[in-house]
C-alpha cells in the first residue's frame, strides 16, 4: 500500500483518515505472469493500479487478430474504462504480463465514496483521466500520421523497460504491425 501512498501523495493530500480508508477498500493481489484480471464479457468495476510488473490490456478484431491497447507498469493505473463507465459488458482483456503486485480498488463500493469523502481525490482522478485521454489521443494521432519506425522510437521512450517484460507479439501489436516488421524496425535502431 505504501506504493499507493507515495503515488497519492505526491500528488493530493494524503490525510491519516484517506489512508485508513483506502485501506478498507483496496486489495493487494500478487498475481502469477499470465493472470487474467479482466475478461471479455465480464461486468467490471475494478481499476488496478501497478505496484510492480507489468499488465497489458488486450483485445481481438472480429477477424481474431489480437491488438494491445495498453501497458501497464509501475504506478499506472489500468481497466477497461468503456464498461466501468458506459455500464456495459467487457470487451477488453487485461492479463498480468510478468508476475505482478497489483493493488484492487472496487469502483462501485469504494471509488464514489471516496470522491465524496475526499474531494482532493477527485481532483487527483480527474487529471488522471485527463493525461489518459492526452495518451490516448496523441497515440491515435500517431498510428495515422507516424511510420512505424517512429512509433518504435516513441514508444521506447514511452516505456523504457517493456521489453524485460513484453514478448515480441504483445509489442508488434500494440504498434500495429507484424513482428517481422519489429525484427527490422529493431535492427534498423541499433544502426
């Protein structure tokens, strides 16, 4: 919980009483590499955040072709946010990539009270939605105007550490291109 604490408090005021109240809300989960926390066709009302490892939030194209949506590493916040908010069924997977310690808050029993207890962290889970939705939109922007070579490079500043953990498909996916055409994007980056 620490992690969660440290990550709020460099951001909000982190009073005594937040704390005892997260407490009582929040699950630490140690999760095996390939743990399914989110499946497709699931009801949700969960949001995870990462304390340590590495998530990855998935989908399939009605063609079966899987495409990563997202990465989740150290102090990042991950669900699918379409059925929290939309009130709809999952369409998202979101699986443990590497072994993972993930702490579990449920939004339907603890997300609302805590907005109307802590008001600050209201704030704090605004601007997180704001910098998702600034990610999300400079991500699209950069599939349609960008070429993968560049991408690439994006993304490793994105995420300097993800290829400990990811494999060469979860990559080329999220990059949305074959893992043929990573193998020369790398090799063309050493160069």
């Amino acid at each position: 919980m620490e992690r969660l604490f440290n990550y709020i408090s460099k951001r909000a005021t982190l009073s005594n009483q937040l704390k005892e109240y997260i407490n009582s809300i929040a699950k630490v989960k140690k999760l095996n590499k390939a743990f399914t926390l989110i499946n497709q066709d699931q009801t949700v009302d969960k949001t995870f955040f990462v304390v340590d490892g590495c998530l990855r939030a998935y989908a399939f194209a009605k063609d079966g072709k899987e495409h990563t949506l997202q990465f989740a590493l150290k102090d990042n916040w991950v669900s699918d946010y379409i059925a929290i908010f939309n009130n709809e069924k999952s369409t998202q997977i979101i699986e443990s990539v590497s072994e993972s310690i993930v702490i579990e808050i449920s939004i339907n029993e603890g997300i609302e009270n805590v907005f109307s207890k802590f008001p600050e962290i209201e704030t704090l889970h605004r601007k997180n939605l704001q910098r998702h939705i600034v990610s999300l939109q400079k991500r699209v922007l950069n599939q349609l105007q960008l070429t993968s070579f560049d991408r690439y490079k994006i993304f490793l500043n994105q995420y300097p550490e993800i290829e400990k953990y990811a494999l060469n498909y979860h990559i080329a996916s999220y990059l949305g291109i074959t893992p043929q055409s990573l193998s020369r994007l790398r090799s063309k980056n050493i160069n």
